[in-house]
C-alpha cells in the first residue's frame, strides 16, 4: 500500500492467502494492493501538463484529517479490548507528533529487541478500513522489505515499531496513505485508514551478493516498478527512493557469475532506473542531479534518446544554451519523428519560462 506522473493505474486487492518472496520471479506479474506495482513503463515527462515547481502531494500536509484521526481514537478502544491475560493496553502513541499518524498496541509482543530494523524483510497480517467501517484490504501474510518504500508510510513508519507477535492498531492521516488521490476504486481521496496489523515474523533480508543473475534482476525491477508507482501519483520523493534502492542492488558485488545474458538484462534495469531517476529529479528542480543521472546513462548507452533529451532540457533550464544546442541537435538526429522528444513543449512550455532564448535553442537544434 502505497503512494507515481502520468496516469495513474487501477488497483486490486488479491493478495490474500499469498506469501510474497521478495527475489521471485513472479514478482513482475503480481497484482496490486498496499504493495501497488507502477506499470513496466520508461517514465517520461507529461510535457503538456509539467510543473517544475511542483512538490509530491505527500509534502502538503492536509490538517482537515487531524480532527478525523481523533475522532477515530476514541472510538476505538472499546472496538479492540485487550485479550484476555495480555498485559495492559498501552495508550495511543503519537508516531510523529502531529497526530497524523498514531499507534495503539492490542497484544503485547515478544519484547523490544525482537522489533525488526531497516532493509529486513517483515511480514504482517493486515486489516485496513476506512472510517465509516468499509474494510478495503486483508492480507494475511503480507512480506515487505521495511523502510524501502514498498508499501504505505503509514505501514513502514509504524511496523519498526512493533515487536514479533504484537497486534497494534494505527490510525492514519490521508497523508501517510494514498493522499489526495486516493486508490481507485476502493481508497477516496484524502482518505484516513484504520489499519490493525499483526507482526508475524521479521528476518535478514537475502544477502545480495548471492543472488543469482535472474534473483538479481527480477528484484531490482520489482523496486524500479515501485519507483514508477510513486512517479505515476507524482510523489518525486519517494520514486526517487525505489529508484535508488533499485541501482544499489544493481550495483552490489557478487559471489556469483552470471551469464551474459544477465548482465545485458542487469544493464537494461539499471539505464531504465537512471532515466526514471533524471524525469523525478527533474520534477524536483535538482538539475545537477538529473545532470549526473543522464551522464550515467549516456556513458553507458551515447545515443540514448531519453538522456540526450534531458540532459538537452536540463543545460538549457540552467542558462547554458551553447551546451544545450548540440544534445539537442544530436537527439533530434537520432530520431526526428519520435514522439518521446516533445518538441512542442520546447517551442511553448520552456519558451515562456526563458524566452526567446529557448526558443532559439530548439530553432539552432532543428537547423
């Protein structure tokens, strides 16, 4: 569960009765639900629709769900008594300290050393409602990588919390779930969630350097594929994130030799990721990021469309047009009849932005 711009997909929830393995093969075909998968898609810029100044949704926090989140609490309690013989119900725990995101434990765990830490896998049985009662996911065997961005924030904040065995309730802001946009059909937008999560089992993520090549590769795509979720809901920072974690296990050493088949795959991955990572720095302003990102593609792979183009946007965004002219040029050779180089929006969009120099840009480029 949760929070990617272009279209967003629609998601289902089918995921019941299933035990994700987070190195499977299966992982690109699996259905969407709190681990929505973006579409396997190179993300480009929605040119027409591009706001630079844009932030993801997730940063403007929306305080209307405050008041929901406390009315939710106390009605709460009586809802979820502690068993029998469990020790004493602890009161609600203020995660953040906006009261956004809350925690209340049901039944105790094993004790705090058994709480699971950062990049080990979890898995959870999962209830989450809204407020009105409507139940919109169950899952009981849910595995997730903790702290890679792979489901809610909301799940990923308050599950290194817990401690094995522990039944907790947390109570949601919009904010830390699917947002402004909701998660069609079953999530509203601006939607609180009452989530009751039970921690199963927590365990040492598989060590990378043993992976075999196709481990490797399917586990990396899974990631990428969470980066164009997040890109798709234009949350930028998060994208960037799965992007990131999608190139380490890319970039990790390893014990084992693959074929050379692999590595081409291991290399397609990685140049997806790199331009994937250039459009959501982009989105951000971080031009010296997406600088280096289109760099690593583009040592790689010169004649790569994508990079070229925005690398071209990137020079010409920061004023330096006789660098500009020639990218330009040399994407526009590569392919002038490819839709993915949006030249209308360098003749409108960036015209208006920096005038008539951009302009002149794209006339030097054509000519």
């Amino acid at each position: 569960m949760a929070s990617g711009g272009d279209s967003p997909d629609d998601v289902s929830s089918d995921w019941a009765g299933t035990s994700l393995d987070l190195t499977s093969p299966e992982l690109a075909k699996a259905s969407s639900s709190m681990m929505d998968s973006g579409e396997d898609f190179e993300v480009l810029d929605d040119e027409e629709e591009e706001d630079m100044n844009g932030l993801p949704p997730l940063e403007d926090v929306p305080t209307s769900k405050t008041t929901a989140a406390k009315d939710a609490t106390e009605g709460s309690a009586s809802e979820h008594p502690a068993e029998e013989g469990s020790p004493a119900v602890e009161e609600w725990m203020d995660v953040l300290g906006s009261g956004l995101l809350k925690k209340k434990v049901i039944v105790a765990g094993q004790g705090r050393e058994t709480r699971p830490v950062k990049n080990q896998n979890v898995t959870i049985r999962l209830k989450a409602t809204l407020e009105d009662g409507t139940v919109v996911e169950e899952n009981p065997n849910l595995t997730f990588t903790l702290g890679d961005c792979d489901v809610i924030q909301a799940l990923d904040l308050c599950v290194q919390l817990m401690e094995t065995g522990e039944t907790a309730l947390i109570l949601s802001d919009s904010k830390y779930c699917f947002g402004s946009q909701g998660r069609s059909p079953d999530v509203p937008p601006d939607a609180a969630l009452t989530l009751e999560v039970e921690l199963l089992a927590a365990q040492d993520a598989p060590d990378l350097e043993l992976l075999s090549g196709k481990e490797k590769v399917d586990l990396a795509n899974h990631k990428r594929e969470r980066g164009n979720f997040h890109y798709q809901r234009g949350d930028y920072v998060l994208a960037i994130n799965s992007y990131d974690v999608a190139l380490k296990v890319i970039g990790s050493s390893s014990k084992v030799n693959f074929s050379s088949e692999e590595e081409a795959e291991l290399l397609d991955v990685k140049v997806k990721c790199l331009n994937n990572l250039a459009a959501s720095q982009l989105k951000l302003d971080h031009y010296e990021a997406a600088l280096r990102s289109c760099n690593q593609v583009l040592e790689q792979q010169p004649d790569n469309i994508k990079a070229l183009f925005r690398k071209g946007k990137v020079l010409a965004q920061q004023g330096r047009y006789s660098e500009a002219i020639p990218i330009l040029k040399a994407a526009l050779k590569l392919e002038p009849s490819n839709k993915a180089i949006p030249w209308k929006w360098l003749f409108g969009a960036t015209a208006v932005a920096l005038g008539g120099v951009a302009l002149s840009v794209v006339i030097a480029a054509r000519n």
